[in-house]
C-alpha cells in the first residue's frame, strides 16, 4: 500500500514539473509566431552562387 503513495507523488510531482515548464515557455514567447511557420514553405531558398568568379557548372562539380 505504500507504494501506491509513493507513485502517487512521483506523479503529481512530475505534473506539476510539466506545468510549470508549460507556462514558462508561454511566458517567454515560445507559442506567439503562429503565422510564419505555415507560410515559410512558400518562400523560394536563396540560390547557390559562384564563388570566386567561377561558373555555376564549375562550382556543382566542385561539390
């Protein structure tokens, strides 16, 4: 039967660990960019470009 008290605090220890880093990372804006990350996908990646005056063919053999 004391094992049941001892599971008991463990789990509501934990619950309120998990509470408290919840409201941490809502207090320190972890939640407020909602928008951009369902948009980023439509931004077009910048493009690879020469270095050193080299052609773009030179520099994908390159690599």
């Amino acid at each position: 039967m004391s094992v049941i008290f001892i599971l008991i605090g463990c789990s509501l220890l934990m619950a309120t660990a998990f509470l408290i880093a919840f409201v941490w990372a809502s207090k320190s804006g972890q939640y407020e960019d909602d928008y951009t990350p369902s948009i980023r996908i439509l931004f077009e990646d910048e493009p690879n470009l020469p270095i050193n005056g080299e052609s773009n063919r030179e520099s994908k053999q390159r690599k």
